[in-house]
C-alpha cells in the first residue's frame, strides 16, 4: 500500500480548490534513456514505486509545472553508464516487482510456475540469463536509480562472481586493469599480508 501511496503522491499535481479550475492532470510515463540514446518507456506508477530517483523527478516535475498548468505526460531520466538493453532489464524488474501486473494491482503468474513464488523465479531467471559485464551493469543503473532490491540483487550476484577468487582472478573476469606496477603491488602485498594469506595457502 505505501508503494501505491508513493506512485500517486509522485505522479498526481492537485489542483487548489478555490483555483477555479485549470492545471492538474498525471505524469503518465518515465523515460529511461541510456548512452546510446535508445529510449526504454515505464508506467510512472510503477517507477515512483521502485525507484526513489525517479520518485524525485517526478516530485520536481510536478513542483516546476506553472500554477494552473497541466503536469507533463512523460519525465526523462538519462542514466549513465548503461545501455537499452540494460534499461530494457530494469523496466522488466520494476514492472514485475511494482506494476503489479494485472487490472487490481496483482501479479499474474506465467503458466507454468505452479507453486513457485513467481517474483523469486523471475529474479532467478534475470540473473542465469546476465553475463558478468550485463550484472555489473544492472547494478549501476540500479545504484543510480536507487531501486534497492535491485541494487541487492545485482550485488549479491557480483559478490557470487568474486566468491573464491585471487585478486588477479578478479580482475580477469571483471576487466579491471592493474594500475599498479610490479614493485608497487609487491609494496602493497607486504604491507597487506594479512588479507593475502586466504589465497596463498
């Protein structure tokens, strides 16, 4: 109920009841743009209900609209870093997880999924279907966009990319570049020993 509270308070500009009139009217989408420029387009009920980021926009969209004026149908958000097939993922996130999915707000679950939970499915499948560059992504965009489920997931499934790795195996499977030289990363190993004796027994 606080999600839906939110979606309203964030995309509804009230008129004055003594204003005779004028103004008012919904935000009806978010638009998500990526560095590409392609355009990913989002219910703004569902946004404002997964996203504080997108909450605040549309709060300013409202705030910024002239007394009397009607409330722009479309708020654009760009969001660094991230591409549209990225975007295309968190849309589908936030749909599932805040757009309820059906007329009365409810989630309809796929044919298939029996007894499962759906949305724990669906995580899952999110997640078996991303390689290690489009998880990383997805935790970018949902940091800047300040979904927290997302931004949770995203980190517990980075954190399983790292899970038993040497530093350099990191590094490997994330594209991190060394920036260090040899006699400088044998410096900081000395000085460290302590958090490299896991991976050197």
């Amino acid at each position: 109920m606080a999600g839906k509270a939110a979606a309203t308070t964030a995309t509804t500009a009230n008129n004055d009841s003594g204003s005779g009139g004028g103004g008012g009217g919904y935000i009806r989408t978010v638009t998500l743009r990526g560095f590409d420029g392609i355009r990913v387009r989002v219910s703004a009920g569902t946004m404002a209900a997964a996203s504080a980021t997108a909450r605040a926009r549309l709060d300013e969209a409202i705030r910024r609209t002239p007394r009397h004026a009607a409330v722009p149908d479309d708020v654009l958000i760009n969001v660094p870093g991230v591409a549209r097939p990225v975007l295309a993922r968190v849309a589908d996130y936030c749909d599932r997880h805040y757009g309820g999915g059906g007329e009365g707000g409810e989630f309809a679950a796929p044919e298939g999924y029996g007894f499962d939970d759906p949305l724990a499915r669906f995580d899952d499948e999110l997640m078996d279907g991303a390689d290690v560059g489009t998880v990383v992504d997805l935790l970018r965009a949902a940091t800047f966009l300040r979904v927290e489920r997302l931004a949770d997931l995203a980190s517990h499934e980075v954190a399983a990319c790292m899970r038993g790795r040497t530093v350099e195996g990191i590094r490997q499977v994330f594209g991190i570049a060394n920036d260090y030289t040899d006699e400088e990363e044998q410096d900081v190993r000395k000085e460290n020993s302590w958090a490299f004796d896991a991976y050197n027994d």
